[in-house]
C-alpha cells in the first residue's frame, strides 16, 4: 500500500549536508514541487524453516500495514466445496476497505448483507472438481492441510494495471489476492502453490493494487512477494507484471530446511540456478525481459545463473533529479526502509548470524554483498512467541529505538503517525512494529491437520496472539467477522476494536502503559498454549474433530475478547488524569512524572522559563542556524543586520548548551532514581 505524493527525504550521518547546504534545501523545497520518492507503506514478512522452528515444522508471519485507506478486519472462513462439472473459478478486483470482496460462492461469510450487491468479476478459469477450506483476510492465510502464506510489496520495474471497466490500459485480471486464495483452495503444498500462481499470472496477466498509473507508475509497490510453507517446506515467490504491462514474470526458490527468512518489501531471489528445478522454479524465458531491456545480460552472471533481484528489482534514478542529492537521498531512504528490517529480523531470531552483518548496508538491486535472502538458526532454536515478539519491534535497544529521543516525546512512544507536510525533509526509522498495523499471523504449518494460525487484531505491540485451527470446519464467532462495525465505524460487537482502543489509548503514556499490555498480552498466550494442547487432544482422530477444533478455539477466542474489553476500561481508569490510579486508599493513586532529560531540554522550555521570556522553550539551534546560513546564502553576506544575527547567535549558544547540559543531567537523575522517577505516589 502506497501514500503518493508524500516527502520522506534523509540522508546517512556520514553524509548529513552542511546546515547551510540544508537551509537552501529547505528553501527550493518550500518553493517548488521537486519530484520526491513516494513513501512506501508495505508489509514485513518472517519466515522459519522446519528445522530451525520448535514445532518441527515451517513458520510463515505477516504484518498488514495499512497505508492511506481502511482495511477490512474481517477473519473469514472459507469452506471446503465441491464443484460441478463446467464450473468457472471467478476473478475479482479486491478491495482494501469493507467489504473486500461480496461473493456468496467464495464463501457464505461474504455473502451480501444490507442491501450489498455482489462484486462483478474481471475474469474467471476454470474450476476444480473439489477445493479446500482455508482462513481468508486481506490474502490468504492458512488451508486444511496446513499450507501457510504470509505476504510483502516489493519494488520492480514493470507496473500493471487490472482490466477492470474504468482503466482501458489495463490488461491484467489476477491480483495477488486471488492468487494466494486459489493457491490455498488447490494446493496441500509450497511448490503446488508457486507452479499454480505463476501458471495462473502468465496466462491471465499479474496486476499490483498498488501499482498508480500509467502516467506515473508506481514501480515502488509494483510486484509481490510471498513466504509459502507446507509442513515440509519453505518457499518465496516473486512476481511482476510481464512485457507492455501483461503477463507476468514470476520465480520461486526454496529456502533451507535450517533457516529463517527475511522479506521487507524489496525481493529476496537472487542469484537463481536456472537448472536446478528443485530449488528454483520460474516463468518459461525468466530472462528474456531483462535482457531486451538492458536490465541484465548473461555476461553479469556465471553460466546458468541469473539474478532475479538484480535484473527486475526497481532503483531509484538519480540523474533523473535536478538535485542529485535529493536523489541520492531517496535512494537511501528506498534501501533501508528495507534493509534494517531484514537485518533485525536475522539478529533477533538467529543472533549469531545477525552479528554479522551490517545494519549500515544498503539493500538494492545494484548493492554487492548484500544481505542473503536467508540465515541459518540453531535446530529448534525459534519459538512461535519469539516471532510474536519480533513483530512487536521497534529497535528497542539499538541506536535505531523508536521510543527515545525527542520524537518518542517525553512517554517513549514509537509511534510517528502523522504524515509530514510537502517540503519538510527528514524521515522515521521503519520499524517492523507499526502504529498502522491492522492485523498480523504467524501461521505454523504442522502436520497432519494439526496447523495452527496465531492472529493479532491490531498494531502488535498491543495485541494478544489468538489461536485458530486451519483444520476448523466452522468459522470464527460473530465479533471477528461482524458486519456491525468497520474501521470507519466503531462498534463493542467486533472484536478488532477491542485491541484497537487499547493501542489508541497506550499512547498517553506508552512507556507505563504498554509494560501492562504487555503484560497481559503475555498471560493470554501462555493460556493460549496449553488451550491448543487440549484442543488438540480432545480433537484427536475423531471423526467431527474440525468441529471439535472450531468450537475449542472459538470459545477461548470469546472469553479473551470478553476479557480484553473489561482490561481497556480498567485502563481508562487506571491510567486516566494523567495519573496511575490502585485503588481508593489514600495512598492509591500517584501522578504521571515528566522524565527529566525532557524536562531540562532547551526546547521544551520548561527550565528556561522567565518572566520575561522565553514562554516557550528555545527552538532547536539547527534550524536557527539553517535560517541564518541561509539569509547569507540568498540575500548577501551583509542582507542581514549584524545585532539579530548576534542575538540568533547568542540563542544558539545558549540552546545547545542548556540542552546539552539539561539532557545529561536529566539522564544521569533518572539513571538514580530508576522506575521511581516516572510517578509519585501522593495524598488525596
């Protein structure tokens, strides 16, 4: 999912301009209408091979970061269908928003309610006999037989469009959404889903829904990628649109049985073993487009191996930019909103591996060394709740960490979730973690109908991971695919907003609060645990056992939703005031302290007051050096009176002194007191 038309513009320390050079950017941005990189809002993919996951078997996880438009929640269960004779499997123009799709013959879930009609299809191929039942959001999830799926846009440079009435310029009718649900209804295996998919782009014509228009294509969200496992295997398909915006170019590769896999919106195949059908698998003349184009010539490679990253993964242009520091900069920031996240992926999951790589390396189609596209892992090192955690990040710890510094304001919040006004330069780390966040899975592909699919509602940081049986015969409870409420309308009867509220309201103060989401979280999933234990022990080899498994899941999924409404109201009472409130004692409630290095900060002005001024802080000494910097630049040496720029100079020294020295001492004060510093307990 893409914001178009948003600047999102930083540049390496090592290679900050000068506040003067800064200055007059700052001017020509403001006055012009530079053409900026767009800011990709994309989804991070984890993946786990059979081998290095606890469970014996392979892992898929996925966060769904919504970008500039509404999400539809809804966990939807599609049943297994037998089909008649002649029957036509139809193709559909997906929406983000609800409803996603109105279709009765997908599944009664999305049949049409109040008055909705159902959705006109934009192709359709030939049907199977019989398809299997599968979890079904945004993308396919999870099947009966356990095949688990987990999704990232990726940048590529070809772009499509789908051939539905009001675009004359598209050609193509299957999206990645259908392909994923095709897959999951047809397939019990990795290299089944990849060989359908692909056969299914080529002849129909592979589209992104993110892929703008033909007058200024979005090649930054042009194509997808996708984690696959079975209970076995490990795959990741990469697809674009094909030649003169039809067809389609896919590849697959699988990924080894002792590794974990990172995916971050930017594709992972790279140098591919076209003779080696095992491991790779790709579209009959993978090549021939990137050779016509110039994009790749065999000469680049050894024989027989091609680099599918490199000859179809999109790059930022920078002659194409008046500046070329603008474009250098956009550059930057299209390799590492890709690449930090890989790299904290690999460190958390596989450490020792993760120690060996740079977080400082870019990630391109041009990048040499660049990151592998997976990483060994001890055998049965990776827990399911250790990708939970990692879904949750936001480079705590790192030089990275969202929750400090100015920005995370004076509670830690790593949440950026304004967008910035056109001509301000500058740019927030991507967190895998993120404020937008919808929804996100991790999906273990046991064995033997035993696959089970860990759904959080919501941002992670504020969710607890729920069970559902991919082997269920029935569907989800009323409140997690209620027509009742949406993201545009809030409703006590879908579960969604339960974990919504919470995350909404932590950021009063996320440092204090989120220590008791977390907490909870944590009790939820540790019951969680042994309740898929029983589940499945209950179930055993019975034959109504995926009606055993339904109901067993379903009735824990009521009880922590139940549960998490009471703990959101007992959140506005504890924390509500801007204060920590127990009980009604008369020690029982204490007030919310500001931390001390924020408090001494220049900027905020608390420390600087006077009767006289300043009311309201310093302002950062940078920006007022850029200004005078560039008043010099533009008008002239001599342009400005000597006596303001003497007092600016003053401020200046001032601000960065006080800060300098408040926030030291503010840290060193908080260093003393610990926890304690953050609240106080008083009198009523």
């Amino acid at each position: 999912k893409v914001l178009r038309g948003q600047t999102r513009l930083g540049v390496p320390t090592s290679r900050r301009a000068s506040l003067a050079q800064m200055a007059r950017l700052h001017l020509v941005l403001a006055a012009s209408s530079a053409a900026l990189v767009p800011s990709a809002l994309g989804c991070t993919v984890l993946a786990v091979g059979k081998d290095a996951s606890s469970t014996g078997h392979p892992m898929v996880a996925h966060t769904d970061d919504s970008g500039s438009d509404t999400t539809d929640v809804r966990l939807v269960r599609v049943p297994r269908q037998k089909w008649p004779e002649g029957s036509t499997r139809k193709l559909h123009k997906w929406v983000d928003g609800y409803p996603r799709v109105v279709s009765s013959e997908i599944s009664p879930e999305y049949a049409p309610v109040n008055g909705q009609k159902e959705s006109i299809a934009i192709g359709e191929i030939p049907q199977v006999p019989e398809t299997y039942a599968y979890w079904d959001m945004d993308y396919g999830v999870q099947n009966e037989m356990g095949l688990s799926m987990a999704e990232s846009t990726c940048t590529a440079k070809t772009a499509g469009w789908p051939a539905t009435p009001d675009k004359p310029y598209g050609y193509n009718r299957a999206s990645i959404e259908d392909l994923t649900k095709i897959a999951l209804e047809r397939c019990a295996t990795a290299r089944c889903a990849v060989d359908t998919m692909g056969a299914i782009a080529v002849e129909h014509g592979f589209y992104s829904d993110d892929s703008g228009e033909p007058t200024d294509p979005d090649y930054e969200d042009s194509a997808e990628a996708l984690a696959i496992a079975d209970p076995e295997e490990l795959w990741v398909f990469n697809v674009i649109t094909g030649r003169n915006n039809a067809s389609a170019i896919w590849a697959g590769m699988r990924i080894p049985s002792d590794h974990i896999l990172s995916i971050a919106n930017s594709f992972t195949i790279r140098k591919m073993n076209l003779s080696d059908h095992d491991n790779f698998r790709y579209s009959k003349g993978v090549t021939e487009l990137a050779e016509e184009k110039g994009w790749w010539k065999p000469a680049d490679d050894a024989p027989g191996v091609f680099d599918f990253y490199g000859a179809y993964g999109y790059t930022v242009n920078v002659s194409t930019y008046k500046n070329r520091g603008d474009g250098e900069m956009a550059k930057d920031i299209l390799s590492f909103y890709t690449s930090r996240r890989m790299w904290r992926g690999f460190s958390l999951l596989s450490p020792s591996e993760g120690a060996k790589l740079d977080p400082n390396r870019d990630y391109l189609p041009e990048t040499k060394d660049a990151y592998p596209a997976s990483v060994p892992a001890p055998k049965g090192s990776v827990t399911p709740r250790m990708v939970m955690n990692v879904l949750r990040d936001h480079y705590e710890g790192t030089p990275y960490d969202l929750t400090q510094g100015m920005a995370a304001g004076p509670f830690g919040s790593p949440n950026r979730g304004p967008v910035t006004p056109f001509g301000v330069v500058g740019i927030w780390e991507r967190a895998i973690s993120m404020h937008r966040t919808s929804f996100s899975h991790i999906a273990v592909a046991n064995a033997d109908g035993n696959s089970v699919l860990w759904m959080g509602l919501d941002a992670p940081h504020g969710t607890a991971y729920l069970p559902w049986f991919g082997a269920a015969a029935e569907g989800a409870p009323e409140e997690f695919r209620s027509h009742e409420g949406y993201q545009s309308k809030f409703s006590t009867k879908v579960a969604w907003w339960a974990f919504n509220i919470i995350n909404q309201y932590q950021d009063l103060n996320y440092q204090v609060i989120n220590k008791d989401v977390l907490a909870k979280a944590n009790k939820v999933e540790d019951e969680a645990e042994k309740v898929v234990a029983e589940c499945l022990a209950k179930a055993g080899n019975s034959e109504n056992r995926g009606k055993v498994l339904a109901q067993c899941g379903n009735d824990f999924a009521t009880k922590v939703v139940a549960d998490w409404w009471d703990f959101a109201w007992s959140l506005f009472a504890k924390f509500g005031r801007y204060s920590i409130t127990h009980n009604e004692s008369e020690n029982g409630m204490g007030l919310m302290v500001y931390p001390a290095w924020w408090l001494n900060s220049a900027e905020v002005g608390y420390t600087m007051w006077a009767k006289r001024g300043p009311f309201h802080g310093i302002p950062d000494p940078a920006p007022l050096a850029s200004v005078a910097s560039a008043l010099s630049a533009v008008f002239g040496e001599g342009a400005a009176s000597p006596v303001p720029l003497f007092w600016m100079a003053v401020s200046i020294f001032v601000g960065m002194f006080s800060f300098k020295m408040g926030t030291r001492n503010g840290r060193e004060l908080e260093k003393r007191e610990g926890e304690s510093s953050r609240y106080v307990y008083m009198a009523a």
